[in-house]
C-alpha cells in the first residue's frame, strides 16, 4: 500500500532536514529577475488587473525556483519589487498589497487560503515553496487597517510597508519583515514605527532578513550581524548601480566580507534603470554573482555556501581597520592635493604620478596611504588616491570614511570621481589602508568592465588592503568603504521635528 500524499511529503521534508543537519554547507539561489511592469496610471487598476500582472511575473519566478530546485538548492531568493514592479503612489499601489500576518500564526496559505481574507500572492508563493520543497524568498507589499485612536494612522485608514517574506519548504510563512530605510522615492510606503530584527533558523543556519537601501544602515543591518549573530542575510534589492563604489556586485560583496557573514543578494535586472548584478557572497569574497547591463533578461544563480561560516577554517581574523595607517610616525606631505567630486562628495585627491610610489592623502580625521607599483601603466590613464570623510546624501545624509585608489575618467584631473567602468592599466602590488574611527569597514576591488577579483586581493589583520599576486585584470578602484553609523543624522521623514 503506498503511503498517502500528506505523508509523502512529510516524509521527503523530514529527509530533507536530516541531510541539511548532517551538511556543513548548504545550496543557495538567487534570481536577478527583469520584472514585467505595469502601466503607468494615475488611477489605481483593479483588484483582477493588480493581480494578473502579479500572475505574470510569479509564472517567471516559479519557473527559476523550480529549475533551482532541480539543481538542489535549498532556498531561493527573488528581487525587490519583482512580483509588481514600482513607480506607484500610494494610492496606485494599493490593489496590489495583501494583509500579510505575523508569522506566528503558524500558517500554511497553500492548504489554506483564505485564513486571513483573500491572499492569492501569499498562497502562490507558498505552493511554490512546498511543491518545490524549497525556501522561498519574495518582496511584496502589506497593509494594515489603522484608526483615529493611532495619532499616527494616515489619513487613509492604513499602513503600507515594502514586505519580504519567507517560506519554507512546506509551504509554512516562517518571516515576515517590513523594510525600515525607504529610498527617497518610496512615497507609496510608511516607515514602520520601530525597526524589525527578523531571523528565523534552518536545518542549514541562523538567517536574517533585510531590503535593499537597509544595508547601508546600522538599524537592521548591523544588529542582525553584530548582536544576533546570523550565519547568513537574505537581501532582496532593486538596487541602481553607482560607480565608483555603490554598483550591486562591488558593494555586496565588500559589505559580505567587512560583516562576515553570507549574503544572498538577488537584484532586479533593468538596464534603462541601471539595475543589475546579484550574486552569493561569503566572508572570504564572492563565490558566484552576475552582472549584465548589456540584456534584459533575468539570471538565475546557484552556489553552495558553508552553513556556518564563522566555524569555517578559512573565516577570515578579526581586523583593525587603523591599526597599520595609524603606526606611520610620518606621512609623506603631498603638495599637489586637489578637490573632486564623486557625485555630490567633495573628495580630497592626490595624483599618481610615477609608476611606483608611496602616497598619503588627508580629509578631516581620515588619513589614506597607499603604496603601489604598476606593471603596465597606459599613459592615457590618470589614477589618484583619494580620501573623504563626511555625510553622504541629499536628504537622508550618514557618514562615510572612504579611501580610494581611483582611475579618472580621462587624464583631465577634473574627471577624477566620475564613472569610468573600464581601464587598461594593471598594478603588479598594492596596498590600502587608512586611519578609520570605524569597525566597520568593507574592502572593494573592481576590474575593467565592472568585475569583481575574487581570490586576488586580501585584508591583513592591521587593516591593509593588499594585493596578492598582481592584479590578473586592469584596475578601476580599490576602495575602503568605512561606515560611521553613530555620526548619522536624524531621519528627516522617520522622525520629523
């Protein structure tokens, strides 16, 4: 007699457990999705036409978390904004949000649908987690009824919130997050009143949840590393590349190894939006990602990661990020020190004039020293060392401590800051420090055509970003991105005057 589907499964998911407890390591997935987008309107659609738009993209996500789930993978993760896309108001945005319940409930929307009111995304998503036995990572939006008793309901009679949420292999809502750092165009959202620290643990590790702008921020990204000690950070985004040092592949990856966890980073692809680049990322440096700005169409990625990487033998030490910038008794003075901008930052910069040298450069408390030799210089290409240390943003403004080796745009000295994505010279050695008042600090390397360098640079424990071997590939920066979260202004918008 064969056993009935309800045990079938059970007993599949069961053995799924048992292995992932036995493994060290785990198969993640990420999907860059290119979203199909709505029409723009200034009236919102209808509940049917919402959800037939949302209907198309899911058949493209359920198609990647079925061919991952075929390659073995454990959990997927899909982009920000990939089930409707964006460039809503709030009130347009509306027929697309669903009341997403507390995990708590202990909810299964597959087997049971309409729990709590109508939830046709919810319980797609879950069917696809359970048909698939796979966990399944999404962004869609919540709402919540609010009264005149709340002094800060909108007028509207609910909240809105940018929303991933997780479901496991049965189909289960294990975790829900509400985004905290909406990017200045998400009016179609409301800040939730308090930060969420989300987490949820796996056969294969502690996991936690953030979206896409939160990563630059001490609330929620610091404290699920640094106080909740997660194993690995889900990170749905739609992130807009900004070279020099904020492109998806280049950031992610620094901010992977500075934090020392795993990040499964899954972006939107647009190219007229300069969105692209994902990728899985470990605290030793990117073991797979993808970046195409050339197509439009999406990328489903698969790497195994170790399920808890501060166990691993090759973790990397703890690192003082000043330790060695800060032992130089003297720095060389440079005379020729000018000012550029990299977008609205004012840089302080020094030119590298020779094909070997020994540099420093200062900005307010931070000092960067570097010490280069290049193998092939084109004398068409102006590199400098650059240093800044202020606040970042035009209205929501934190603060940076950023040491730079840089190429310029051309060799006139007023390019320097601006994007370049390619180059021609390589350096043989280099070394990158500086004198942060910052733990927390991520090392970049990017290469001609916007490439990472895995395996080719590493950050010693007093704080040197160096080279190991030469650089396999010409240069476009090496970059130490310091984040001094305590400097921070206020929220304008979370927490008005």
């Amino acid at each position: 007699m064969l056993p009935s589907q309800p045990l079938l499964r059970a007993a599949v998911f069961a053995l799924a457990v048992l292995q992932a407890l036995a493994a060290d390591t785990f198969i993640a997935a990420v999907y860059e999705h290119a979203v199909i987008l709505p029409d723009a309107t200034a009236e919102p659609v209808s509940p049917d036409d919402a959800l037939a738009l949302m209907n198309k993209n899911m058949d493209v996500l359920e198609g990647a978390i079925k061919e991952a789930a075929q390659q073995g993978a454990h959990i997927i993760v899909t982009p920000e904004d990939g089930i409707y896309g964006w460039l809503f108001t709030r009130e347009t945005i509306y027929p697309y949000l669903e009341d997403i319940p507390d995990p708590a409930v202990d909810w299964i929307p597959c087997t049971d649908p309409t729990r709590f009111g109508p939830a046709p995304v919810q319980e797609r998503l879950s069917c696809m987690a359970r048909n698939h036995s796979i966990y399944v990572v999404a962004n869609i939006g919540d709402k919540k009824p609010c009264n005149s008793s709340d002094p800060s309901c909108p007028s509207d009679g609910r909240y809105q919130y940018n929303t991933d949420v997780v479901f496991d292999p049965e189909g289960k809502l294990v975790a829900r997050y509400h985004k905290y750092n909406l990017f200045r165009g998400e009016t179609q959202f409301n800040y939730p009143k308090e930060p969420e620290a989300v987490t949820f643990e796996t056969p294969f590790g502690k996991f936690g949840i953030f979206t896409c702008f939160d990563i630059l921020f001490r609330e929620p990204a610091v404290v699920l590393v640094s106080e909740l000690q997660v194993d690995t950070v889900l990170f749905p985004t739609a992130w807009m590349n900004v070279l020099p040092f904020l492109t998806a592949v280049e950031f992610h990856s620094a901010w992977a190894m500075g934090m020392g966890v795993n990040l499964l980073s899954a972006n939107t692809h647009n190219t007229s939006w300069a969105m692209t680049g994902d990728g899985l990322f470990a605290p030793e440096g990117p073991v797979a990602y993808h970046y195409d700005s050339r197509t439009e169409e999406g990328h489903l990625l698969l790497a195994e990661l170790s399920a808890h990487p501060r166990l691993s033998p090759t973790y990397p030490p703890t690192i003082n990020w000043s330790s060695y910038a800060t032992s130089i008794k003297k720095f060389p003075g440079e005379k020729d020190a000018f000012s550029g901008a990299v977008r609205r930052d004012i840089f302080t910069f020094t030119e590298l004039k020779h094909k070997s040298g020994n540099y420093t450069v200062c900005q307010g408390d931070l000092c960067c020293h570097l010490i280069y030799r290049m193998s092939s210089k084109s004398k068409d290409e102006v590199y400098v060392l650059g240093a800044f240390d202020g606040l970042h943003g035009s209205l929501i403004k934190y603060h940076w401590q950023i040491c730079t080796l840089l190429k310029c745009k051309s060799t006139d000295l007023n390019t320097c800051g601006q994007p370049v994505e390619t180059a021609q010279t390589k350096f043989e050695t280099f070394s990158l420090s500086g004198t942060f008042d910052t733990n927390y600090v991520f090392p970049e390397v990017l290469y001609s055509g916007v490439q990472l360098a895995p395996g080719e640079f590493e950050v010693l424990r007093d704080g040197c970003l160096k080279s190991k071997h030469g650089t396999s590939k010409p240069l476009v920066t090496a970059t130490l991105f310091g984040r001094l979260y305590e400097k921070d202004l206020p929220h304008p918008l979370r927490n008005p005057p």
